[in-house]
C-alpha cells in the first residue's frame, strides 16, 4: 500500500483550495467595496461586519475542506475495494 493515499493528500488539498478561495473572497470583497476585508483587530469596523466576514469565510472553509475529505474517503474506499477484491481472486 502506498503512503500517499487519497486519506492523507485530502488534508493538503483541503487547505491549498481553501487558501485560494479565500483569496477570491478577499479580491472579491475588495472590488466589491473598495475596502479590504475587515479584520477582527479593526476597531473602525463595525462588529457586525467583522463578524459577518468571518462567518462567511468560516462557513465557506469548513465546506470546502468536507466536500474535499468525503471525496478522499470515497475515492479512497473504492480503491482499497477494488484492491482487496482483485487480491481475493487472485489467492482465491
């Protein structure tokens, strides 16, 4: 069985897609407002905002990084399926 499996890039994969979408958020916003994303240390944006920004960013991340793990998984599962069924032939 190889070291790299679909299991263990997920987590890597999972993070490269979500650095970039959040990158597209931020480049969004700011086309968007003119401004950069708020920050939580901003004390010239409002709470509501800040929070808003945040929960967005949150929400999208968590998406991301479970949609790219259950891929993984079932890519994964079906692989090591296939895997044992042709080693169950094979030894009969």
């Amino acid at each position: 069985m190889s070291a790299l499996t679909a299991r263990t890039i997920a987590p890597l994969a999972a993070m490269g897609a979500t650095w970039a979408v959040r990158r597209g958020l931020a480049s969004a916003y700011a086309q968007r407002t003119g401004h950069v994303p708020p920050q939580a240390d901003d004390t010239e944006v409002s709470l509501s905002s800040v929070l808003l920004w945040a929960v967005t960013t949150a929400a999208i991340s968590v998406t991301i990084e479970v949609v790219i793990t259950r891929y993984a998984a079932r890519y994964s599962d079906a692989h090591e399926l296939a895997s044992y069924q042709s080693e169950n032939i094979v030894t009969g």
